[in-house]
C-alpha cells in the first residue's frame, strides 16, 4: 500500500472546448475554465501528490480523453462517461480508452436521467458488464433515493468494484440524528464487498442552494462515522470534489484539514486506508 495522499475525486472543465449542461451561470464562482494548473496550485498546502479525475458531461469520452492526453503527473487515474445503453458506442469507447494505462474507470450523473431505475436497466447492466470485463470501476453517483439499487447492481454484477460518489448526499447534515433511510442504504449498501463509498462532497450538501450556512467538522461526524462502520477503512478514500467545494468560499486546505479531523481517532494503518490505499486498491492506480 502506497503511503502517499491520494484525492479519489477531482474535476477540471474547459467552457471553450465542451458544452457543459453543469456548471452554469447559477454557479458563478465556479463557472469558468478550470485548468490542471489550477487543480495543482490549490493541492499545494497539503499532503495530496496523486489524484483522480472525475467525469462531468455523460456518454462523452473525449472528455476524458482531454485529460489523458494532457500526461499531467498529480493525475493518476481517470474515470470517463461514455455510452453504456449503445453496446456497440461501449465497446468502441472502451476500446479507446483503454489504451492509456490512466484510465481507470466509468461514470454517468444519474440526476440527468428521467428514470430514478436508470442505473438497473438491464442494458445499463449489460454496459456496465463490459466496463467490468475490462477491470474498470463504476463510480455510483446517488442520492438517498438510488440507494437502493446499489445492492440490485452490485449483486448483478459482483465483478464490478462499485464505489458510491459523496456519501449519496445525505440530506440532513448537521441535524441530531442520521436520516434511517439513509443509514438503512448504506448499511445495505456495504453488506456488499464490491461496494465502497468516498467520503466526498461533503461541504457543498450543508446548504446546497445558497451555500450559506457554516459547517464544522462535527457537521459531518455522525454520517461519516455510520461510513467508516459500515464500510471499514479498507473500502473508505477520500475526495475532494474540487472545485465545487469552492461554492462554500473553502478552499483545497479547508477541506483537506476537515476530512483529516474526521479520521483522526482511526489507528494509523487505517488511516492509510482511507488517505490513499484504498483508492489505490480500487482503481489500480500505479502510484509511487
């Protein structure tokens, strides 16, 4: 296991190369060319020395193949949005990714699709069978309400490595008690062992429109405690979701010092777990 920090979770856009249906003008600190120069430069005050990144526009692999081709070295793993209905669309853009060692695995923001089942179609499946096949990942974007089809898929497919994006945004942070149906998701969700969950996007889902209300680490501490329960260090990593959490005027450090204050009663074999070994175990990530 590498000892090095890794940020499992990370995006960059450019306005003029893409067209982006999110980030828009509703999101304006935010909503500008953000380069990998300027991922790099926000890093720099902590630990983070490798990191992933993290789809944004569905069924479009040039995307991915932006970052690829760019070689940057904090860049060591890839996750792609690419057409998983289109078997044929699948396997060429498989294909074409798969050429490059940095590509790791596949994402869809499942908030753009109109059926909250999307992610159990059976030609979903069959799409995410091939991402399988290749060993790529599949980055489960949910809410509390996609919860539970995590299971239905994970049992499906148990030769996919699933990993649930942001703790499934939670929606009562801060508030005395965990949400039951909440918990009752991740619970299930975790019973599975090709399933892991990023400790991620935190700070952005305290006050999700206005992004006004302050936040602390114990903001947090319940429904991350019920994750690192659940899951154990060895299926828990840490993202940042830059640079969204910018919306909460925080920067990199902020974050970072957050996620660190939540693990910091863990020993410090697991501790390595959640900093940077098991994303490195989940992606295959060739880190030094």
């Amino acid at each position: 296991m590498s000892q090095q920090q890794i940020d499992s979770h990370f995006h960059v856009w450019d306005l003029e190369r893409f067209s982006y249906p999110w980030p828009d003008a509703s999101v304006a600190p935010i909503f500008k060319t953000i380069s990998l120069e300027d991922y790099s430069a926000a890093v720099q005050p902590t630990a983070v020395r490798s990191a992933v990144f993290v789809q944004c526009l569905n069924n479009h692999p040039a995307e991915a193949l932006w970052v690829l081709e760019s070689q940057h070295p904090l860049v060591s793993g890839v996750v792609a949005g690419i057409d998983l209905q289109d078997h044929v669309q699948t396997v060429q853009h498989l294909d074409m990714l798969c050429k490059y060692d940095k590509f790791v695995g596949v994402r869809h923001i499942l908030d753009m699709e109109e059926d909250p089942g999307w992610v159990v179609r059976e030609d979903v499946i069959r799409g995410l069978e091939l991402v399988a096949e290749r060993g790529k990942t599949f980055d489960f974007l949910a809410r509390p309400h996609h919860l539970c089809h995590v299971p239905t898929l994970a049992r499906a497919l148990p030769q996919l490595r699933i990993v649930i994006d942001h703790v499934a945004k939670p929606l009562n942070f801060g508030q005395d008690q965990v949400c039951e149906e909440w918990r009752a998701g991740m619970v299930a969700a975790a019973a599975c062992p090709n399933v892991y969950c990023k400790i991620s996007g935190l700070v952005t889902e305290v006050d999700p429109v206005s992004h006004a209300l302050p936040w602390s680490r114990d903001t947090f501490r319940k429904h991350v405690d019920v994750i690192l329960q659940e899951f154990g260090a060895e299926r828990c990593m840490l993202g940042s979701d830059w640079p969204v959490l910018r919306l909460t005027g925080s920067n990199y450090k902020d974050v970072d010092t957050l996620y660190r204050g939540l693990i910091e009663h863990l020993s410090e074999t697991e501790r390595e777990w959640v900093l940077g070994g098991t994303a490195e175990r989940f992606y295959k990530l060739n880190v030094k």
